[in-house]
C-alpha cells in the first residue's frame, strides 16, 4: 500500500510541476506555433540552410566588402627577434610577460635572439599558488563552505592562467634563466593533466586543514603540515617540470653570435645583471572596464601568484588614454604586456583582427547590438588572452590606424603576430601594463587614490590563457 501510496504522490506532484512550470512561462503549444512560424523556409531560408549546416559559420560570414588587403607595415615598432609558442598550455599571460623582458634585454646588451625559460618560472608559479590556497584555507577555517571566498578558494585551487600580477610576483622573487638551462617537458607543454592532479590534491588537503584548524590544532602545527603538503607539491612538479637550477653557466653571445664571456650565475644574479627591472613597483596595469566608473584605482582581492606577493591593482580608464600611453612606450621602443579577448572577430588564417571581417547578422537575418559594458555585464566578452604590443601605425595627424602584437602561438601568419585595427582594439582590448614613466598626469593621479577592493570572482578578473 506505501508503494502505491508513493507512487500516486511521484506522479501527482509530476504533474503538478510540470503544469506549475508550464504555467509560469514554459512553451506551450500555441507559442510553439508563432515561434516556428519564424522560418519561412523561403529559397532564400533553404539556400542559407544548407550552406551551413555543411559549412563553417566562419567561412560563410566573411565580409568581401570589409575584407582589403591590410598592409603588415608600422609607422612605430620595438625591435623584437623570435616567436615563442606556449602549445597547448595556459600559459599565455608567462610567455607574454617573459616576451616583454626577454625583447629589453636582447635591445640593451647586443644579444642574438634568446629566448627565456617559460618552465622554469611556471615551476615555482604553481609552487607559489598551492601555497596561497592552502594558507588562504587556512585563514577562512573559521567560514562555512558555502561562504563566498572559501567558495572560490576551493573552486580555484589553482591553474595555469594568470596575468601580469604573477610576473611582478614570480620573475621578483625567482628571478629568470634563458630557455637552455631549463627547457619545456611534456607537461609543461601540456598543463592540464598536472594541473588537474594537483588540483584535487590540493582539495583534499584543504578539507584536512580545515578539520584540523576545527579541532583547535596550534598554528605551528598546522604550518608544518602545510610545509609537509607543499614538500609533496615540490617532488610532483619536479617528476613532470624537472628540478630548477640554482646556479648555472652561460655563455653570452652578441647579435653577431661571437661568444662575449662565460660567467656562473644564480637566477636571480641574471636578473639583476640583464634586466633588474622592479616589475612591483615601476608598473601599473591599465584597464578599460566599462562596468565601473573611470579614473579610479581597483584592488582584487586574493588575486596575485603568491602569498606574500601583491593583489591585482589596476588604473580604470578611457580607451583614448590607454592609447596615449601606449603610443609612447612603442614610440620610445618599449613592449608591453596586453590583454584582449582574442576569439572575437579572429581571422587566423591572414592574422588580422577585425570587426567588420565577419558579417554574422546578415548571415543568419539578425542583429547583434550589444556594447563593450553590456557585452562584459552579460559574460560575452572579457579578457581572455596575453599578448605583447609591440607597433602602432599612425595616421598623418597622428592617430591609430592599427596596432601589432607579438603572440606565443608559434608560427603563422605575420611572423606569427596578430594585426589588431584600432576599431577592434576599442571593442575587445582590456588591459595594458605600461612603465610608470609613460603615464599621463590623469592616470598619475589616479595612483595617489584609495584602492577600491573588488571580490576575485568578477568575471573580468578570470585569469588569462
């Protein structure tokens, strides 16, 4: 009788959802109606039909009208050697900023090109972010799981994106080797396998540090267990990266290839010998994110490579003044770290970025309205790619026609960079690291301010790949 019983309550409150669901704006028959009544299955319609049900979307949207030829000469261009290729890994936001460093340093000591090891840095960057979850669960033992910052932790344990807040953090503290001394593996080149098995580690470590941190454990003991958990971190990455050095030997040679001395160094000695820059305190990221208000200073919480590192802190700004100081570095032949969302609008085969390239509306009989600030406020567009600006190509009166970025993809089109046109750079550009020097007096100011601080899981904050 409980099993009829059960039965009959199953589906009377099936039926009951069900007509609840259907009566609060599910589909009924008759909107069925009017919403197919939509195709008209015209020639026309059929035509369009068939082409891309056995076509891509991409090739049958191209514009002919906006599709000129998009010429690969600059007004304004830092002098670079080489394409890098972070293959198939999240290491885009690395190789752009090793690419800025490695550019400067072949400029100032007459070097051929050299390339610096995008591994040995991603080492100590997973190293450093183990340690940031593990001691940020730490501090939020006291929270339930469901708040909102233990939440993330644990969603976000750690990965191979990031941005140039992990450069500042990482290249400080580590310092840099060249490509030679500790070359790329199999798992460096492919991140996602480690990066999964660590994650769940690291998860799994968490829950025991908060049981442990429940259970009153002194605080000297929960920090040797988390040295214990990083120590285990510490051999998985050197069975998949290799061990870094601590000392190494190179040859430097001048762009000739004649060998000019032969000295030891420690990596953080090589730094400071071929660059030294003070990547914390003598850049300021700039951002255009039309969601907030401009000319302010934000900090985001949680979101650096490191514990002891620095927050994400960024100048929120018109285009227009991004554009000025980005003129000014090129102009003083100074590359810089750049971020956009790079599959909108891409043509990979010639290498250009576009707007008008793709005509998806007439395509598929509709339109596409939507702003930069109402793409980001509904998840369409964000940044989501690292990338080194390296030209701009101005007008007579001096204004940006286009702009080129140096991309870690490897070879293709452009010597594999990317053409961007200054419409695109408009709608789909979203940070610049410049050097303090260029700023303009606005964005001075704004740096004197009070930083806004701003949760780390905001969609615009989502590291880079």
């Amino acid at each position: 009788m409980r099993r009829i019983s059960s039965l009959m309550a199953v589906i009377i409150l099936g039926g009951f959802c069900a007509t609840a669901q259907q009566a609060s704006g599910g589909i009924s028959p008759e909107m069925m109606t009017t919403i197919k009544s939509a195709y008209k299955n015209t020639p026309a319609d059929r035509a369009i039909r068939n082409a891309i049900t056995a076509n891509d979307i991409n090739s049958l949207a191209r514009n002919l009208d906006a599709r000129r030829p998009v010429s690969s000469e600059f007004s304004h261009r830092v002098p670079s050697k080489g394409i890098t290729n972070q293959r198939s890994s999240g290491r885009c936001w690395l190789f752009t900023g090793l690419n800025v460093l490695r550019a400067q340093m072949m400029a100032e000591h007459d070097l051929p090109m050299t390339e610096l090891s995008q591994n040995y840095n991603f080492f100590f960057d997973q190293l450093e972010k183990a340690n940031l979850f593990l001691q940020g669960v730490i501090d939020t033992s006291d929270r339930p799981m469901d708040d909102k910052t233990v939440d993330w932790l644990f969603r976000n344990p750690l990965s191979d994106g990031g941005q140039f807040t992990g450069i500042a953090d990482i290249v400080g503290k580590y310092g840099v080797v060249p490509a030679e001394v500790m070359p790329e593996t199999n798992s460096s080149n492919s991140t996602s396998r480690l990066n999964q098995l660590l994650s769940l580690k690291l998860r799994e470590w968490g829950l025991e540090l908060r049981d442990a941190s429940k259970a009153k454990t002194k605080a000297t003991e929960l920090g040797r267990r988390k040295t214990d958990m990083l120590g285990e971190v510490y051999r998985m990455l050197v069975l998949n990266l290799g061990e870094p050095p601590t000392e190494f030997t190179w040859t430097r040679r001048n762009s000739k290839g004649e060998a000019v001395d032969t000295m030891t160094y420690t990596p953080l000695s090589f730094y400071d010998r071929f660059l030294g820059n003070n990547l914390s305190d003598d850049y300021v990221m700039l951002m255009n994110d039309p969601t907030r208000p401009y000319y302010n200073l934000y900090e985001i919480e949680y979101d650096r490579h490191a514990y002891d590192g620095r927050n994400w802190t960024y100048v929120n700004l018109p285009m227009e003044d991004i554009k000025e100081m980005a003129i000014a570095s090129i102009k003083d032949s100074t590359a810089m770290y750049f971020s956009c969302d790079v599959g909108k609008f891409l043509d990979r085969e010639r290498g250009v970025l576009d707007p008008d390239f793709y005509d998806y509306g007439s395509l598929l009989g509709t339109t596409f309205g939507m702003d930069k600030r109402q793409r980001v406020l509904t998840h369409a567009s964000g940044s989501s790619h690292a990338m080194t600006l390296v030209a701009v190509d101005l007008d007579k009166e001096g204004k940006p026609v286009k702009w080129l970025v140096e991309n870690s993809w490897g070879p293709g089109a452009n010597g594999g960079h990317l053409i961007i046109t200054d419409r695109w750079m408009d709608e789909y550009m979203f940070r610049l690291v410049v050097d303090k020097k260029y700023l303009t007096p606005k964005a001075r100011a704004v740096m004197s301010k009070k930083a806004e601080l701003l949760p780390p899981w905001d969609p615009m904050f989502a590291p880079e790949d």
